[in-house]
C-alpha cells in the first residue's frame, strides 16, 4: 500500500483509526527493544516496536501484534529464520529493519546487503501487507560507528530505492535530529534509550499517517564537556562496551541460537498479551507532558555489554 493511499484510508475511517488488523516486526535488536528494559512487557524489553502496537491497539480491541525479532542477528538470518514464518501469519503491516549488524560488525557490503533485502520486501509487499522500512541514523559524531557512516548513507540510499519499488513506507532515522542528543541512546551508544524507542515510535506512527496519543519528548539539555572529558568518556566506553563486542564477535555464538522471538505469535497487545493495563503510578500509564520525559525510565547506567549484543 503507498503512502497516498495509506492516508486516504485513515481520513475516511477518521482520527485514530486505521486499516490494519495484524502487525508483525522484523530484525534484530533494534526491533525487539534492546536498551528500553520494562518487566510489564514481554521478554522483558518494550521498544519502538511494542509502543506502535500499543497505539494501534488502542483504537481496535482485536488488533493482534507479533515481534520476531532477535538481537544480534545478520541480515541473512533474519531473512532464513523470520521471512518465511511472517508470511505464515499473515500480517496486513509489517515492519523491516534488517542489515545494521552487517554494516557495523561484520563490513557488510551494502550493494550485496540491498540485493538480499531486495527480494525479501517483493515478497511481504506481493501479500499486499503495508510494509515499513527504516534508514539507519547518523552515526557521525559518534567515535567508532562515525568510521562506518558512508557505508550506513549507501545503504540507506539502497533502502530508498528498494521502499519505492515495492511501495513501502519510509521511517528514516537518518533525517531526525532528536536522534543526535546522547540521551535517545543507551550508554553503549549503540542501542535506543527509551527516549529514543520513543522518539522512533512517533516517527513510525506519523509515517504510516496515525493519529496518536505520544507526545514528542525532548531531553534535558546536557552540560558542555571539554575535549579531555570527552575523550575520558570515549575511553570508558570502549573498555566497558565496545572491546566485550569485539571480543564476543571472535567467538563462536552457539549461545545466540538459542535466543528466541519475545511475541512469535500475532496476540492481543493488552490483556494476555501484554504489555498492560499497567498498575498505578506506573509510568507507562500516565501520559508524559509535552516537552518532558517523565513518562520514560531511563535504562540502567551500567550492565553487561556481552548480553546486549546489537
């Protein structure tokens, strides 16, 4: 479905309504919610993905929501272990965020990483399943990742092109400057805080031309760091986070075969299917005012870099 007719369809059904009954998540840990830790929810992470569903659930009490996603995963894993089950639950929205793994950790080509998706979307779009897409973020004022961005941008230029063949919506993470400010990302740098799983959830819902209920949220501003503070903090970084990936990237990953999908079934997202009704006092049940973000937890300063692999 295009983004014209998309629109058109949700003024006609009227505000906060839309046409889409099932929605299946694709990817990796981007999409199953690493770095937005919340017990109330399945798995034990919400993210970007489950806040969607949450919204599109609140205006059809049948509305059914599936996450496949599976942290760490390369694209052709996505692709052999997630493709073929989303198509068998027939989903009429589907969101894709596939290849980040590739590009950061393994110098995936992303010429070659575009083919692969390439057929993957032919095939959820060819359903006639609404599909999302996602174009990575700006990662170049960031140590490290900021050595990969021109990979990221022809990538992105990639995803560009493979949403318009096939009629897909475009999310690009690339174009928000929320996304810039330190506290949208977990302190490994590498995975949404659940600022910026928030800030995702909105962008998302406004390309798919939703009415909703989130409210942009805009952090604190940070104090000024001097160059030697910056690069004390880079330094700490890399010790506590960035050397255990390099480290756990050279050994073998039996472990990870054993990580499963935290909703590998369409179900209700309130009720037996979580997450909610949420207790009392409960953040996620208060609705946050515009321009704070007391609605959010913020995630733990520290943890176990090994265990939240991308």
């Amino acid at each position: 479905m295009t983004v014209e007719k998309q629109e058109l369809r949700s003024v006609a059904e009227g505000p906060g309504r839309h046409p889409w009954h099932r929605f299946v998540a694709l990817g990796d840990s981007y999409t199953e919610g690493i770095g937005d830790p919340e017990p109330h929810s399945l798995g034990g992470f919400r993210g970007w993905a489950d806040r969607v569903a949450e919204e599109l659930a609140s205006s059809d009490p049948d509305f059914a929501y599936a996450n496949l996603a599976i942290r760490g995963m390369l694209l052709k894993q996505i692709l052999d272990r997630q493709l073929a089950p989303a198509l068998s639950l027939k989903p009429d929205l589907v969101a894709v965020a596939a290849g980040g793994n590739d590009i950061i950790f393994k110098r995936g080509d992303p010429d070659k990483l575009a083919e692969e998706l390439d057929q993957a979307i032919g095939a959820l779009s060819a359903t006639g399943a609404t599909v999302v897409l996602f174009a990575g973020p700006d990662w170049g004022n960031t140590p490290v990742f900021g050595k990969i961005r021109g990979r990221v941008a022809i990538y992105n230029e990639h995803l560009h092109r493979i949403g318009a063949r096939h009629h897909a919506i475009m999310v690009d993470l690339w174009c928000l400057p929320e996304l810039q400010h330190a506290l949208m990302w977990d302190p490994d740098r590498l995975h949404l805080s659940p600022l910026g799983h928030h800030s995702v959830a909105v962008a998302t819902l406004d390309a798919l031309g939703v009415a909703h209920a989130l409210k942009p949220l805009h952090p604190r501003p940070l104090p000024a760091h001097g160059w030697t503070q910056a690069r004390a903090e880079d330094l700490v970084w890399a010790r506590q986070y960035f050397v255990p990936w390099v480290i756990k990237r050279l050994q073998p990953h039996q472990a990870d075969d054993l990580l499963t999908a935290k909703r590998p079934q369409p179900v209700p997202v309130f009720g037996l299917g979580r997450p909610g009704p949420f207790p009392p006092g409960h953040p996620a049940s208060q609705a946050a005012a515009p321009g704070t973000v007391a609605s959010l937890r913020q995630g733990p300063e520290t943890g176990a870099p090994t265990d939240r692999v991308a």
